[in-house]
C-alpha cells in the first residue's frame, strides 16, 4: 500500500482525535480476544453422542453446520445444555439453537454486568453471541433470520463491549441502537444483526490508530459472516461505523457481503475501492459536523488508516449525510442517511 508523506504530527493528530476522547491513554491498550469459545476444553472432551465433536478451533462454520444438520432433536437439546457457551458462540451452529444457548450461559452466569442483556421489560432478546471474557462480546438479532429476505450486520467502533452494547446514552453510536433504528427503517421480511464480536480500542492511543485491533477483528467478521451462509442466511449488507470501518476494510476481500457501507470512517487500510478486492458494493457516508473530518487521512509507519472513503477518488458511491449531525447521527430516525442505509438493505439502491 501507498504510504502517505505527509508530516508525523498529522499522525500524531491521529492517534489523538481518532477514538473520539480527548487525551492520551496508551495505558488503555486492549489484548485482542482470538481463538475458540469459552468451554472448548470440556467440548472437546465430551464423547458422550458416541462420535466426535467437530473442534471449534479447527473446523469450517460449513463442518459445523453438517455435523449439527446430522443430530437428531434430543442431540441437539443435550450440546445446547451442556456446553452452551460453545454452542453460542460457535459459528455454523442454527441460530435458534445459539439463541437458546446464550440465554442459558447468560441467566446461569447471574453477573450483574450483563444484566441489561436478558430482557427489558419482558422482552425477549435474540442473542446470537454471548462471550463473557475480557470486556464481553455480543451479538444480538433484531427481526427473524430464518424468513428475512434482506439482512443487514452493524459494526461497532470503539469503545463497545458487552457493557456499552446498548448504553441509553448516545443511543445511535451503540450497536443496538443503530440495529434498532435500521430495523425499524427498513420494515418486514428484513433483520439487523448488531455484532459486537472483537475487541474494540478503549480511548485514545495506540490501539486506535494502528490496525492490530482491526485485523483480529476481521478475522473473527468474516467466520461470522461465513458462519450465517453455512445457516442459509442471505448476504447481509454490513454497516461499519468508524474503527469498524477499519476491520470491514481488511476483512473485505474474504467478507461474504452484498454491500459494504461505512459511514463516520478514519480510513479503510485501502486506497481505493479496487484496493479492497471484494464483489461487494462499496458506499460511505460523512457528515459534515462529524469530528472524524479532523483525522488526517494518513497511513505512516502503521500509524493512521489511509484515504477518506468519502473522497472522490477513493470510488465508492455516496451516501448523503447532511442531516446526521456528528458523529453517531448517521441512524438517527428522520435522517437521509437513514433512509437511504434501509434503501442499501433492502437491496433497492442503486
């Protein structure tokens, strides 16, 4: 890739503006969460069907999906309740049966943390990941996966984890919230996925304005994305709200995706669109009073992410933000860029 000449103080700029905090916070640096689910080691061990499980660390989502095609009812009910932090978290397995599994691993867990994850005011909550390490993951569904014709999976930047999933602050700079408002756009026979899978940089530092994050992240992006195919899903249109941006961008050329949107973007990690090798439809959104326009749009010595997608000669087709207002407005009920992100979903923009 291309680096950019432009001076180290811009870089520095970078690495101060790019989470959105003011203030250096090297001491926030984030180990990223890779390998297996929580649970692997007892999965692994457990022969009591009378054949192997397939290893969460080492078979496809499409293996995993065979291996549970294969089970009768009853086999499939006895893996949900005596490994369910595996079955939850592990891609390729039917999302009814990872719904019924986190449910499980979160009112067993009885942790006061994630206590705003197993129902408000009686509602039931599709939580298609669940994993408890670190600062948490999640994932949760908004609509039914199983008939939906369109899907659509946001992706977060940072600071989300299991805490921040669904703040009542800053409702539409959380995962939850911008998955909500799309649902709520784009109507019938379509679902949202707010995913919350990968360590996000926590403040200002190092970890925002380097790709080491990212890279751990869109590995985990594209199992996921792999895993909904394995289940018959369709191919979603994936949203990817600033540092997302950044993982959407180095998973995209493995990414089974129909449409690529990034909106409130630091940069891509790619030159152009033709840079990020993918079939997908690339669209980017910013709006004018969003303060990630002050990152210099640099890449030097790993430090910054490259080319505004917004820019005309980075190639993706726009989508208009004037209305979103900063920052976390691009779903804001009311706005163009909402509209047109349900327009992107629904597989009707052009």
């Amino acid at each position: 890739m291309r680096r950019y000449a432009r001076p180290l103080v811009a870089v520095a700029m970078a690495t101060t503006v790019v989470a959105g905090t003011a203030g250096w916070a090297s001491e926030n640096a984030q180990q990223a969460l890779t390998g297996p689910p929580p649970g692997t080691a007892s999965w692994r061990a457990d022969h009591a069907l009378g054949r192997e499980l397939p290893d969460p660390g080492r078979s496809t989502p499409a293996e995993v999906a065979r291996f549970f095609r294969g089970l009768t009812e009853a086999q499939q009910q006895a893996l949900v309740v005596r490994h369910p932090l595996v079955v939850g978290n592990l891609d390729g397995v039917p999302v009814e049966l990872r719904y019924q599994a986190n449910t499980l691993s979160l009112r067993a867990g009885n942790d006061p943390r994630y206590a705003h994850l197993t129902g408000a005011a009686g509602r039931h909550r599709q939580i298609l990941a669940f994993d408890p390490r670190g600062r948490g993951q999640v994932a949760e569904v908004f609509g039914d996966l199983r008939t939906a014709r369109h899907v659509a999976v946001v992706v977060p930047g940072s600071d989300i984890d299991a805490g921040t999933f669904d703040r009542t602050n800053d409702v539409y700079g959380t995962p939850s919230g911008m998955a909500k408002s799309l649902y709520a756009q784009t109507g019938r026979g379509s679902a949202v996925i707010a995913w919350a899978g990968y360590t996000t940089p926590v403040g200002v530092g190092l970890d925002a304005a380097t790709g080491s994050l990212a890279k751990a992240g869109a590995d985990r992006l594209t199992r996921f994305a792999a895993g909904l195919a394995a289940d018959s899903v369709p191919a979603p249109a994936v949203f990817c709200h600033s540092y997302g941006s950044v993982v959407c961008g180095l998973a995209a050329s493995r990414l089974r995706a129909a449409d690529l949107v990034v909106l409130g973007s630091p940069g891509m990690r790619a030159d152009n669109v033709a840079d990020l090798h993918t079939t997908a439809r690339v669209w980017a959104a910013k709006d004018a009073t969003d303060w990630i326009d002050d990152v210099p749009n640099v890449e030097v010595a790993g430090l910054g992410h490259g080319p505004d997608p917004t820019g005309p000669g980075f190639g993706a087709r726009r989508v208009p933000a004037h209305d979103a207002h900063g920052h976390t407005g691009y779903f804001a009920p009311g706005t163009d860029s909402l509209r047109t992100f349900a327009s992107i979903a629904r597989g009707e923009a052009r």
